[in-house]
C-alpha cells in the first residue's frame, strides 16, 4: 500500500530542470550581490538618502529570492492536477510542520517592510539590544551593536515584542546625556556651559533644538548622595556618529567645567576618600 504513495512522491521530482535551477540558483546570487553593493555605494556617496538605499536593499533582495524560489520550485517540481490533488495535503502538512518557525519569520520578514515600524539604516532597541539595523533577512532581523557586534534576532519575535526605534527613518537621532555636578556648584554656569559644549560639537544637528532639564536627585548607585543632575538632548546629524559626538560634548563639558571651577559629582567623591583615607591613616602614623 505505501509504494504507489512513494513512487507518486518520486514523480513529482523532474531531473531534467536540475541544470536550470542550479542556473537560477547562481544568477540569483550573483544579482544579490550585485544589487547589494550597488545600493551600498550609492548610500555611501548620497548620505542623505542612505537610509533610502538601505530601504531598497531590503526590498529588492526579498523580491529577488521570493522569484528566484518559485522559478526553482517550478523548473525541478512537477505540478500536475492529479498529482497535487493525491499529495498536496500530506506534503502541505510535512513541510508545515518541518519549516514552521522559517516560515513564520519569512512572514514575519514580509509584515515588518511593509508595516515598517523600523526599517534598514535604523537605530533600535530590542530584548538589550540595541544598535543600527544592517539586514532585514528572511530568518533575522541582523543588529549592528555599538560594540561592533552583530546581533541576529528571529523576525517573528518582533511580532510579539516591544521595540523602540530611536530615529524612526530619518537620518538624524535625538541623543541624550547626563552631567552630574555638586549641589553647591554654581548650577547656572553649568547649565550654559553644557549647551554651548553641545552646540559647538561638529556633530550636532542645529536644525532640532537643544534641550536642556535641571533636577536635583540621589546619584545613580550613589547610596544616598545627592548632586544636580543636568541633561541636555540634542540630535546628532547622522546616527552612526552618536558615539563620536556623545565623546565631544562630554571632552567639551569637562574642559569647560574644570576651567570655571566646577566641580563634578565624581570629583566631589574622589576628594571625599581621599579626605577620609588621610583620616584612618594619618602621614607619620607609623613612626
């Protein structure tokens, strides 16, 4: 009973479209390839529309494999009316069953460039992840870290959970950072000292504006001391350069603050053990 079965199986199997399929196969990946670093080169050389090319990128790679399989499945499979009336439920069941989760991100690859809640050329956040959006795949959504890391996360888990996309985009990103001064510090010198730093930074984005929020609060992991905690949001001009310009703010604000005499939170610390350590072990105590 079960050899008609496998040799209905066998038939489907056409030997004849191998050589044309392999042809596919390889013209396939040649024009990956080729559209790839075209794209590429064309973001690199047209910066403002980077994000643009690395949109198309994605788009057209998934067009490219989407035909590319069909025309494969078509050339090595025969699709008779007879033939997937018999074995069309039992192969649908199989090959469920044995590419389900590959399946389930290839459709989830498919939802996430049409629906676009973040898109190639993006910085997001994911699961502790967070980093630039190099590839929108069939299987994984690949994560370039600011470590250098690149990170793959299935496409359908993205389904499921929540994502924070910093530039949603747009070339520029809001960026934020933290100074933390004494409480008897003259705040108000700080204040305009921290957005001029951050206004002069060769980095920074003049045509969003600067924002500046003054709190006074316990230290992060500081126990129970409390300083004057200044934040200054400012929008970097091209997201690959967040890390450069949060350096060149924070060079600028320390050289600003140490030559009108204001002190950090950290130097207030580093002087207070330094006072503490010369009262348990006073100079000559051990003569």
């Amino acid at each position: 009973m079960q050899q008609p079965e496998a040799i209905s199986f066998v038939s489907l199997f056409d030997p004849s479209g191998v050589p044309y399929a392999l042809l596919v196969i390889v013209i396939t990946w040649l024009a990956i390839r080729f559209v790839t670093r075209s794209l590429d080169a064309l973001a690199e050389r047209f910066t403002q529309r980077r994000l643009l090319f690395k949109q198309l990128t994605a788009i057209t790679r998934f067009v490219i494999i989407i035909v590319s399989s069909v025309t494969v499945a078509g050339a090595v499979v025969n699709f008779t009316r007879e033939s997937l009336l018999a074995l069309g439920g039992s192969i649908a069941v199989a090959v469920g069953f044995a590419f389900k989760d590959l399946l389930a991100s290839l459709m989830a690859g498919l939802i996430l460039l049409f629906d676009r809640p973040f898109q190639v050329g993006d910085r997001v956040e994911f699961g502790g992840t967070y980093g630039e959006v190099k590839e929108i795949g069939l299987r994984a959504v690949r994560i370039n870290t600011l470590d250098d890391n690149l990170v793959s996360v299935p496409n359908n888990l993205f389904l499921s959970g929540a994502v924070a996309c910093a530039n949603a985009g747009a070339l520029d990103q809001m960026c934020v950072f933290d100074f933390w001064i004494g409480c008897n510090e003259d705040f108000e010198t700080a204040k305009q000292l921290v957005y001029e730093a951050t206004a002069s930074s060769r980095y920074v984005y003049l045509a969003k504006p600067i924002t500046l929020i003054v709190r006074e609060e316990p230290v992060r992991n500081g126990g129970e001391r409390f300083a004057i905690r200044i934040t200054v949001k400012a929008y970097v001009f091209d997201g690959r350069y967040e890390v450069a310009f949060g350096t060149d703010v924070t060079e600028r604000v320390k050289r600003a603050f140490r030559a009108a005499r204001i002190r950090t939170a950290g130097e207030l610390e580093w002087t207070a053990r330094q006072a503490a350590e010369m009262l348990l072990h006073p100079a000559g105590a051990g003569a």
